[in-house]
C-alpha cells in the first residue's frame, strides 16, 4: 500500500510532537499553522512547509487537524474543503462538541470526502512518547485504512460512529477533571491534618486509590508545578462541552457542574496553567491552607 501523503494543520503543544512522531515512522507530512512560525519548527524536523492552507491539503491523502476549538476546527476546514480532493480522509483530532464533529461530517460528505473524529488523550507528554490514547469515530473500513497512521501517535480504538470519538473524550474528560480535584482535595486534607502529603500519596499508590492523575498531577501539585502539559482554558472549555453533551442526553451531571465551576473560576486567573491548578481553586476557598512552602511555578 501507498504511503499516505498527510497534511497536518495546527501546530501548538500537541500538534508539534504528533507531528515528529508521524516523521520519526517514516511518514510524510506537510504541516500549516495560523502562525507560520509554529510550523516552521517542524519543517526543521523534516516535515514539509506550506505558508498557505490551500498550498498544505491540495495535494494529501490525509487531513489531520489539532486546533483549539471546535468553532476554530470549523472555519479551517471551511476554508479548506474547495482544496482538498474528493475521496480525501480528514481527522479531527482537536477536542469539540459531538454535534460539532457530526456537522464537520455533513459539510464535508457533500465533496465526497470522508470525516474521522479522533481527540487524544495522554497530553503533551503522551505526544512525546508516543503513547496518546486515540478514541476514533468512524465505519470499521475507514478504520482498517487509518489505523497504522493513529497507532504512531499512541493506541487507536475505534468507538463508534461518527461523533462517537468526540463522546468519549468527553467521558475522559470528566473522569479526569474530577480526579483532579479529589487529588488536590486528598493532599490538602493531608496537610491540613498534619500528615505529609508526599507520603501519603506513596502510601495511596497501588491500592484502589492509584491512576496517572494520581501519579502525574499528584506530583506536579506536591511540586507546585503549574507550566502546562495540558492547560485550564482546555479542561474548562472540555467540560462545557461535557455539560452540552449532556443536557443534549437530557441527564443532569452534577459532578460535572461542580467540576466545570471550578475551571470558570480558574480561567479569569490562571488560563495557561496546567490543569492541576485545581489545587489552586482548592486553597482559594481554604484561606491559610496551603500544599507545602515551594513557590508556584506558572506560565508568564
């Protein structure tokens, strides 16, 4: 089989790092950003540049965009659709609202090209190492085709149809931004009852309590490490969407509302912080009470 030609539009955080992995596997990429120089960066890896958006798909199997928005995902591929060729593949690998992947699918079936919505989880890190979680919307053919190229950037599951990629990442989401907040909760109490918080989350891990945010944000909260991996304007707007998604369900998600409270809040503040910045919401309600004495490190 061919090696797919692929174009990738959008090159911040993740997409620079889910670009090199795509490289380092021996595909060829053309990258485009808004902001020329982001792409740049990776043409230097060995990617392709293409200064316009027409000049980056006209010629790819393949269309992957990682934009921060589904209204933004929404305008780039409106401007690009009259550039791509029929029977072309696109994949949306940007987190958005279901209802948004299934209106990118009925623009783009009207020029015969195929939509995918494929939102990662693993954050910036995950991109590095290759290890993204990849939760795929799509008919199994399409599937079997994309599969090799997703697997580069992480493990591939296919979770249903159309829009299907875009509802789990939601689920994921909000198991993520709750757990957040109960770890940043579980290392205050610690504090704030006299017991070292390091060591209680040594003592939780590998029991019932364990999981990566316990692990990862666990120690970036004890380290007061706030730079972004991930970032608080993208959680809040995830669990927005998560509201959405389930007022569309009609269900009321109470944690979900409590949890999205939180991230409004931290956005008049902290917007570019790492998500972990739950802890800081936390103390804000706690006047006095604070995780450890190292000074916060947060993005200027």
């Amino acid at each position: 089989m061919t090696t797919p030609r692929i174009a990738f539009l959008g090159i911040g955080l993740m997409g620079k790092p889910m670009v090199e992995r795509l490289l380092q596997a021996g595909f060829q990429v053309t990258v485009w950003n808004r902001t020329a120089e982001k792409a740049l960066a990776c043409a230097e890896q060995g990617a392709l540049f293409a200064d316009k958006l027409s000049q980056a798909v006209s010629d790819a199997d393949i269309v992957i965009t990682m934009l921060e928005s589904g209204p933004i995902v929404l305008d780039v591929i409106t401007q690009a659709k009259h550039h791509i060729k029929r029977g072309a593949i696109v994949i949306d690998m940007s987190s958005t609202k279901q209802s948004e992947a299934l209106a990118l699918n009925s623009l783009l079936i009207t020029q015969e090209i195929t939509f995918v919505d494929a939102p990662v989880s693993g954050g910036v890190v995950g991109a590095e190492q290759g290890t993204l979680a990849i939760m795929v919307g799509a008919s199994d053919p399409i599937f079997q085709r994309i599969q090799p190229l997703l697997n580069a950037m992480g493990t591939a599951t296919l979770v249903g149809d159309v829009g299907s990629g875009q509802l789990a990442k939601l689920c994921n989401q909000l198991i993520v931004g709750g757990t957040l907040n109960l770890v940043a909760e579980a290392l205050l109490l610690a504090q704030a009852g006299g017991a070292n918080p390091a060591a209680v989350r040594q003592a939780l891990r590998g029991g019932f309590a364990e999981s990566r945010i316990l692990e990862v944000h666990g120690q970036r909260m004890l380290e007061r490490n706030f730079l972004p991996g991930g970032q608080v304007k993208s959680q809040a707007k995830d669990m927005e969407n998560i509201l959405d998604a389930a007022n569309h369900a009609h269900l009321k998600l109470a944690q979900a509302e409590l949890i999205t409270a939180v991230y409004r809040r931290l956005l008049s503040s902290v917007p570019s912080a790492d998500q972990s910045a739950a802890l800081l919401d936390l103390e804000a309600t706690n006047a006095g009470i604070r995780l450890g004495q190292i000074p916060d490190k947060l993005p200027t």
